[in-house]
C-alpha cells in the first residue's frame, strides 16, 4: 500500500466512527492497529516513524481524534514526496 491508500482508509474509519466509549475503543484499537500496518510496509525516514509511534502513544491515551489528526499530518507528509 502507498500512503495515499492508508488516507482513503483513515477518511473511512473518520467518516464511519460514531461516538460512545466502547465505540472510541474500537476506533483506539483500529488507530492503533493502522499505525503498525503503515510503519511496517512503507519505508520511512525516522522522523516520520517517531511521529507516527507519538500518534499511536496518542491513541492509545484516549484521544484517538488527535491520534488520527496528526496519524493524516504524516501520512500527507508523506505522499507529498
């Protein structure tokens, strides 16, 4: 997958994530769960492999809505190039 897939995907799981609690754990787990998936299959420069680990950290702290902000800031970084 390219970083532009990995957009379209996150735009999906943003559109379709309703609110309440045992939803935002789904959609902690999914952010989670995507991060992995990016920094494993697209070679990365360091600096983008750390911000999206923060993103991950973020999520799983319980905000997945900043998770997914800044998880899309490095993803667009990214396609940029």
């Amino acid at each position: 997958m390219e970083a532009r897939d990995y957009l379209f995907k996150l735009a999906a799981l943003q559109h379709n994530a309703p609110g309440g609690s045992r939803l935002e754990n789904a959609v902690i787990i999914e952010v989670s769960s995507m991060v992995d998936q990016i920094t494993l299959s697209l070679d990365l420069q360091s600096t983008d492999r750390y911000a999206l680990m923060m993103a991950r950290a973020t999520a799983l702290a319980g905000n997945p809505d900043l998770a997914i902000a800044k998880v899309e800031a490095v993803l667009r970084r990214i396609a940029e190039r």
